[in-house]
C-alpha cells in the first residue's frame, strides 16, 4: 500500500503546463492588395496635384491676358484722344492764329496752287 500512496503523492505535484497557441490574425487583404491600394493613393495624389498645378496656372495665364487686355483698351482710348487733339490742333484757322502770334502775314503772291493729279 505504501507505493500507492506514493503515487498518489507524486501525481499532484506534476504540474502540467499548457501550451499557450498564439493565433494568427489575418488580414482581409493580402500584401499585393495592400501594394496595389497603395500605389493607386499615390497615383490619385499625384494626379490631383497635377490638376491643381494646371489649374493655378490657367488661372494666372487668364489673369494676365485681362490685364493685357485693359492695358491695350487704356491704350486705344489715349491713341484716339491723341487722334483727335492732331485733328483739332491742324485745322486752317489754328495754324493761321499760330502764325499771326509768331508774327507771320500771308503773302498772296508767294502762295502757288499745286494741283492734284
């Protein structure tokens, strides 16, 4: 009897020890899916940024056509201004007050008429 009592004894202290089992996680995507959402986020970042360059360049570009184009309007408005001051400024009778005040008299003999052809 006394072994088995022995036995008793010594099957208490065996401790069992279990085995922890890590589980793996998966994923839902795999690593190419991954790459491949990647590099279409960067082709999506790279496209916007593209389009927000030409567009800030359209918008610059317009910005100097109109410019230009109320320069050339300033422009016009002071050519005909200056078209129309020749215009009164060389008319008969302005010349002749001009040349009576530099003291010059008209000379009908000195006067030839040229005819056009």
């Amino acid at each position: 009897m006394m072994n088995t009592a022995k036995k008793v004894e010594q099957n208490p202290s065996v401790q069992v020890t279990q085995k922890k089992v890590l589980k793996k996680r998966s994923s839902p995507f795999t690593l190419g899916e991954k790459v491949i959402a990647a590099v279409f986020a960067a082709f999506v970042c790279f496209a916007s940024l593209h389009i927000i360059t030409a567009q800030a360049e359209i918008y610059s570009t317009n910005k100097d056509i109109q410019q230009l184009e109320s320069d050339v309007l300033a422009q016009e408005n002071v050519n005909n201004d200056l078209t129309i001051q020749v215009s009164q400024m060389s008319t008969y009778e302005r010349v002749w007050e001009k040349a009576k005040e530099l003291g010059l008299t008209l000379n009908d003999s000195n006067v030839k008429v040229v005819q056009q052809p």
